[in-house]
C-alpha cells in the first residue's frame, strides 16, 4: 500500500524523456503521486544509456525516476498507440516533452485528449515552446539557452561565453511545470475544466533576467548587458574572489560595504566619495577585486578566509566542488544529498527532494527507479484489465517490451 503524501490519489501519464518533463514528473511522484512513466520500445527513454557507471544500471534514470512505473509500449503501432489512449481516462495528467507537432502526428494532441477524458491536463514542455517562428526547431536545454541571451552573459568580456555544466534549464523548466500542472489541478478541482500547458525552456531562461532586460530597454539601449566574468556587472564588490587554495563568493554591496571596509581594516572607505555607493565602485572594478584579493591572500586557506569574513557577516561562502559538496555536514543533515540503495547499482549519493514539507519526510527511502518495462502487466491488468495472454502477445510481438535494467 503505498504510503500517503501531499499528491497521493493524482495519477500522471509521463511520457516525457531525459530531464525537463522527467524532473516535472520526478517532483509529483515523490510527493506521492502515481506516475506511469510510458517508454518508447524498444530502447525506453534514451537517457537508459547514460551513466551506466554500475552493472550496466543508469545512475542517471535512477536520479530521475524514483517512485515511478515504467510502461514501454512501441508508440510505432497502433497497438502501443491504442494501450496510451486507453490510459489517458484513468489519468489527471499528461505531461510530454515531444518536439512540438509529434502528439498531434500520434494522435495524442490536447483535443484528441480531450475526447478520451474532457478534464484532462495536457503539459506540453519544449525548448522553444509550442508556438511562434522558432517552434519547429528540435531543442535541448542550452539551444533554449543561447536564444534567452543568458549564454552572453556567463564567461569573460572579451571571450566566447561558456556554459553552465549542469542542467539548469531543463531542471528548472521541470519545476515550473510542475507548478503549472499543480496550479491546473487546483483550477479543474475549482472549474471542473482541464487546461492545456504550454511550457518552454525559453521562457524559463528569459525570466532569469533579474536586471538586464529592463535595463537596456530602461536605458533606451544605452545600457547593454553583457559578460562581465566572475563579478557582477551593476553591483559591486559581488562575485568569485580567489584565496589561497581556492575561491570564495562574496556579496558585499550596498549596506554591506561597510562591513567589508572594516574586515578590510580599511573602515574609512565605507563614507569615501570613491568608495561609497555600488556605481562608482562598479566604475573602479578591478582595483576593489584586487583591493579584497590582497586581503584574502593574508589567509592561509579559504576556510580561515571564510570564517574572518562570517566574522564580519557578510554573506559569503566557499566554492566547493561536487566531491565536497556529497560530505558537507549541512548538506547532509538537511537531505541536500541522499543516499539511495539502488537494487540493481547498490548504495550511491543523488541531490535530495528540494521540497521539505512538515507532515511528510522528504525522501522515502522505499523508493525505487523501474526498470524498463518493469510494470507493464501490473498497469495493464490493474487500469485497463488486459489479460495475461493479451499482454503475453503483445510482448511476443514487440508492442510491449521490457529491459534487464
């Protein structure tokens, strides 16, 4: 009997792939929902194939799918086609993250939906999103990226811009979504009407811009954003500082420049005209980054560099590496990393469930990722009461497939 939590009795039909809907999806199924995630045969999700770091299991799938069951049908056939729609009427929710058009070409668009349940919640998740001229185009999450105008402004001025080694659009778009998907459930249990969701990495990515955009327009274009490397371009002193042995954020503009001014032993500069607001020490950059660099080398290493400037509280913090982080003593206490025991890859870390609640603990450690094709006769037979030989020939036929892993 599955343990209750804040979604228990939402059923979600997944058929997204790789991050962006599966982080979506991950959030609701950890919260208690019953999410049948449905794999393309005759491989599954392609993100199968990543990460086999232990007895050919994908570390990677494990992350994304605790909690979920795993259908995989061959969505090549009217069959495996046929065995989605009929799941769609047991269901609160869709979610896909097809290239915009395929759901209508499979005969799964929302008005196709809509008939086989007229409340259901369609979330349609892409890189460019479901409309305007880019729509067509396939996307990933740093395509989605590059045309927010977030990829210029990460890296050096005068250089190519890089990006960020880990999935912030996808992630992130998943969680958006996820809201939406909640928003929609709260407004058909108000209305009794479903909702189509169009959610685009783009548009996740574009309201990143805590400053730029109104800015330029703001400025009538005089003023425009760009990279700026590890400081921030419109406050100052605010980015990556190195110290002996490594680097250290700190965030010490506006009314924490004083505070800095006296770690610095320098408390006069808190009132001085060349010193005292973010613009004219925006204007003198480079000599206050050397002015704290200087500082900081007098440190033997970055914590004893850390712990001087917490003295002081200004906010700051070590850049720690993904091997510190897996062992930090806050990471750990608050659940930031979990340990899973995987029965196919055994005892490893994962980022933890980011949404604590106070009824419920945030990770179960009853959790486990399906393998492929794990539930396909436990969700055929218990929703939609196929027999054993229908569903026995349609695994000898390839309609249904499973996976060792």
């Amino acid at each position: 009997m599955p343990q209750e939590h804040l979604l228990t009795g939402i059923r979600v039909l997944d058929l997204s792939r790789v991050l962006a809907g599966p982080t979506c999806t991950r959030l609701f199924a950890e919260m208690g929902a019953d999410v049948i995630k449905v794999e393309s045969a005759p491989n599954g999700d392609m993100a199968r194939a990543v990460s086999r770091i232990r007895n050919g299991r994908s570390l990677y799938m494990v992350q994304q799918h605790l909690n979920k069951k795993s259908l995989c049908v061959d969505f090549r056939t009217a069959e495996g086609i046929g065995l989605v729609r009929e799941l769609v009427p047991h269901c609160d929710v869709v979610v896909e993250n097809f290239r915009p058009g395929m759901m209508a070409k499979m005969g799964l668009a929302y008005e196709d939906l809509k008939k086989l349940r007229k409340d259901i919640i369609l979330c349609s998740i892409s890189a460019l999103g479901q409309t305007g001229p880019l729509s067509s185009k396939p996307g990933y999450d740093t395509i989605a990226q590059a045309y927010s105008g977030v990829t210029s402004m990460i890296g050096e001025k005068d250089q190519p811009p890089y990006i960020p080694l880990v999935g912030l659009g996808d992630v992130s778009t998943g969680a958006h979504a996820a809201f939406a998907v909640a928003a929609a459930l709260l407004h058909r249990a108000r209305t009794g009407r479903g909702q189509f969701l169009d959610i685009a990495l783009l548009d996740c990515y574009y309201h990143y811009h805590e400053a730029g955009v109104h800015q330029f327009s703001g400025s009538n274009g005089q003023f425009k954003p760009t990279r700026t490397g590890r400081h921030f371009s419109y406050v100052s002193p605010c980015g990556v500082f190195r110290a002996n042995g490594g680097s250290i954020v700190i965030i010490a503009y506006l009314h924490h420049w004083k505070d800095m001014a006296k770690a610095l032993g320098r408390p006069e500069l808190a009132d001085h005209p060349e010193y005292a607001t973010d613009q004219v020490r925006c204007e003198r950059r480079e000599h206050i980054v050397e002015l704290i660099e200087n500082w900081l080398a007098t440190f033997p290493d970055v914590d004893s560099a850390v712990a001087a400037l917490e003295r002081h509280d200004i906010p700051c913090a070590p850049v720690l590496s993904v091997e510190q982080t897996v062992t930090h003593p806050h990471h750990v206490q608050r659940g930031t990393v979990r340990t899973v025991n995987d029965p196919y890859a055994g005892t490893f870390q994962i980022p933890g469930m980011p949404i604590k609640t106070s009824d419920y603990p945030a990770h179960n450690p009853d959790y486990i990722a399906p393998r492929l094709g794990e539930h396909n006769r436990l969700v055929l037979q218990e929703l939609l009461g196929k027999t054993d030989a229908q569903i026995d020939a349609w695994s000898k036929s390839g309609v249904l497939c499973e996976g060792e892993f």
